[in-house]
C-alpha cells in the first residue's frame, strides 16, 4: 500500500536518555502503573481535524501546510486518501482512537442526500482500516457552526428550518458513529449563543438547545446507540457569549431541563483557561459532580486570550490533569483526544509527529508523576487533617445535619477563641515539584 509518510517508521519507547527526536521518552504503551497499562489510562486520541484537515490557515493568510495529497484536486480522492494518510499515521504513532466531525472526513455534496452518500465511502473505508490496524472511534460529531446556514446557531437559531437540517446532520452523524463503534458522541455547541441579547430569545434559545439534545438521546435509544454522550463547555469564540460557558453551567443546564442522567462533559484545556478556570479546575468540578467524561488534551497560550489548540507540553499542568482524571477512576468509555494543531510555522509533516508525540510525553511524564503524588497520600493526608475539625464535635454535628442556626448560635457564643492553621501552599507545591521533577 503507498506510504503517506514513507521515512517516519513507527514511534517506539526508547525512555527518557534518548537523543532520537522520534522516539517516546516516557510514553511506553504496555508498562503497567497502579493496575493498568499506560495506554488503558491514556487512551490517546487523534482530532481528524487539525491532522488531516487543518492546513494553517488564520485570519491574515491562507493555509501553509504541505501535505502528501496536495496534488490530488478530486474532494473524494482527497478524502480517502486522508483516510489512508490518517490510519497510517496513528498507527506509526500508537494512537489507538481517532475522533472526527462529519465535514472533515468527506466533501459535501450538491444535496443533503449526495453528502451522505460521501459520508458512507469513507464510513466503508474507516471500517476497513479500522479492522486492519486495530484502531477505534472514540467520538463522532457533526459540524454545526461551518457553513453559512448555521450564522445565528443551530439549535438555537432563530429558523426553525435551521433547527431540522442540523437535527437530520446530527443524526446521521449518529448513526455513522454508531456504525463505527464509537464509544461517545460529543456536542460542541458551536455557535450555540449569542452575540447581543438585543434580538435574542434567550429562553427560547435554551429551550430548543434542550430540546434538541433530548431528541438525540430519543434517536440513540431508537437505534441502540449506547456510547455516552458528551457536552463540551467553551465560554466564548465564535460567539460572544456560548451557552456551554463551564463545566458548572453545563451542569447547571442540564439539571434544569433533566438531561443530567444521559449527558457528561468532555474538558478541553484551552477551553478552562479561555473561562478563566484552570484546566484541573474543570477537571475537578466535572468529577466530583460524576460528569467527567472524556478530555480534549491541549493547551492555550498564556499570553493570547483566544483557543490556541497547542499540543500540550507543560507537565505541571498534566501532572495535575492525570491527578483528577486518577481520582476519577480514569475516563474510559472517554479518553485524551489530542483537539491540537501545530503551529502555521509547522509545516511539514514531520511536525504533526513531533506534536502528537510532545503530547504524549508530557501526559504520560503526568500520569506518573500523579500516581507517585497519589500514592504518597501526602496531599490527601494533608487535606484530611486540614479539614479535620468536621470529623468530630460541633464540625461533625453541622455535617450531619443535627444542628441549626440556634445551636450553632449558642455554641458559638460559648467559643473562647478560633485557632485557624496556615494554608501550606507553598509547601504543598515544593511537594507537587517534587514528584514532577522525580519521573
Ligand atoms: C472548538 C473545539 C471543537 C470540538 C469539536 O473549540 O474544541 O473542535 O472539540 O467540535
Ligand atoms: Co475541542
């Protein structure tokens, strides 16, 4: 079969004295950490997308990237061989999943019925390709923000015949995950907000975005589709203000509309920060709610403020990312979907291997860092006796519910003094330091 990338051989541990730029450093696939292999905790994901589809194009240019198809100019040529480029490359790289958007794997056609029958060549093909290698769909999605149509949103728009041609996109993307075996399906409500609310019915708009979403889990029960469904919050960019601003406005609307039981979040990096959140904030807030569902592993950079897509190479951020996702038992059915393209400099295709494998590295150097925090208990440890004072005496009764604001008045008022006790932060990042620096 003809060779996409023909002088990359596939990318194997060689651990952390290598001086091979192509080989992992810490991200050895089979080593087993705390039970489970490091590719079970992982689950590394590939975004169609910025892989095969991104080409640099920003604001103030056109695309930059070089590519083994830019000589093709057939859309379905260029679409299979993408497909055969794609396969190839995860395999060479040991990414197990790929995710993609309807639009990225196929051209559209004339007619809505000409763009599905695209969309089920290339379905054929991935199945075949999927078969050879091994490699599996960790999500599929439908791209509801591109065209022209979808300006003022998509199940939030104003026209309602918006509102039935994204439904009928949604589910065939549904039905082609399903085909595919993906074990989630995500919706990124791309232009899913507002730009001002003076021509804005934003009831109406948050209604019909929960009305579209419990069609889906209708359409997914109809068709035993049984892969989990993932929001993925972003707070601006393209509109102003997006519905899915957080993970806990997420929570906050799906608990409304009664959604919360069929939904979980899928956390991307850039999209915390973008929130004024950190990334483990999200992370944090999606697990102990139990809606931590799957990760779009990137990073923003800290001086721009919009959604930079950068592979993610910071280790201290990983460190703290594999830390919740740990403590959340991992994230299987969902896993860490690299949505990251490099950068418009970028652009030969060795450069989408450099990438991928930066970003495997730095999550893989995370996930053992945290494993080590974790089994010392020194910050658990810490937190317990930090907030030891609600295991017993008054603490103990307010958390069990056994006292009001008449007790609590009158043991207060019996109180001779508060002792409070220093915060430790800094300590306790010398302590995160040293696991980092320990892997
Ligand atoms: C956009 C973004 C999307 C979603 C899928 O910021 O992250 O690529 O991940 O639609
Ligand atoms: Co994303």
């Amino acid at each position: 079969m003809k060779q996409f990338f023909p002088d990359v051989s596939k990318i194997v541990y060689e651990g952390k004295e290598t001086d091979n730029p192509l080989a992992f450093r810490y991200y050895d696939p089979k080593k087993v950490v705390a039970g489970k292999t490091m590719e079970e905790h992982l689950r590394f994901s590939m975004a169609y997308w910025h892989t095969l589809t991104g080409d640099g194009t920003d604001m103030f240019g056109v695309g930059t990237a070089v590519r083994p198809w830019d000589n093709l100019s057939d859309p379905m040529e260029i679409a299979k061989a993408r497909a055969y480029a794609a396969f190839e490359f995860m395999d060479k790289m040991q990414i197990p999943f790929f995710c993609f958007h309807d639009v990225d794997i196929a051209p559209e056609g004339e007619t809505l019925a000409e763009t599905f029958k695209n969309l089920d060549e290339i379905v054929d093909l991935f199945k075949d390709l999927m078969a050879q290698t091994g490699i599996k769909l960790l999500w599929g999605t439908s791209n509801l923000f591109s065209h022209p149509r979808y300006m003022h949103g998509a199940a939030t728009s104003p026209n309602a015949d918006v509102f039935a041609y994204a439904a009928a996109r949604v589910k065939k993307a549904m039905e082609i995950t399903k085909e595919l075996g993906g074990e989630n399906y995500v919706f990124w409500g791309g232009r899913e907000g507002y730009e001002t609310l003076l021509n804005t019915d934003m009831k109406l708009e948050l209604d019909n975005f929960a009305r579209f979403l419990q069609m889906a889990v209708d359409y997914a029960k109809k068709i035993g589709f049984t892969g989990q469904f993932l929001i993925e919050p972003k707070p601006q960019e393209p509109t102003k203000h997006q519905y899915d601003f957080d993970t806990a406005t997420v929570l906050g609307f799906l608990k409304t509309y009664g959604l919360d039981k069929d939904f979980k979040v899928n956390i991307e990096a850039n999209h915390a920060t973008l929130a004024g959140h950190t990334f483990q904030h999200e992370l944090r807030v999606a697990r102990i709610n139990g809606i931590l569902g799957s990760v779009d592993a990137n990073q923003g950079d800290m001086l721009l403020g919009w959604d930079t897509d950068q592979f993610p190479t910071n280790v201290y951020e990983t460190t703290l990312a594999m830390y919740e996702i740990l403590l959340n038992g991992g994230l299987a059915p969902g896993g860490l979907n690299f949505d990251a393209k490099v950068r418009r400099g970028s652009f030969d295709y060795y450069d989408l291997f450099y990438g991928h494998l930066a970003g495997m590295d730095a999550f893989a150097h995370g996930l053992l860092a945290a494993q080590r925090l974790i089994e010392s208990g020194e910050l658990e440890e810490f937190i317990a006796k930090r907030y030891s004072s609600y295991t017993e005496g008054i603490g103990k009764k307010i958390v069990d519910g056994e006292v009001g604001f008449d007790e609590l008045s009158e043991y207060a008022i019996g109180l001779k003094e508060i002792t409070l006790e220093s915060g430790r932060q800094e300590l306790l990042e010398t302590i995160l330091n040293k696991y980092i620096l320990s892997v």
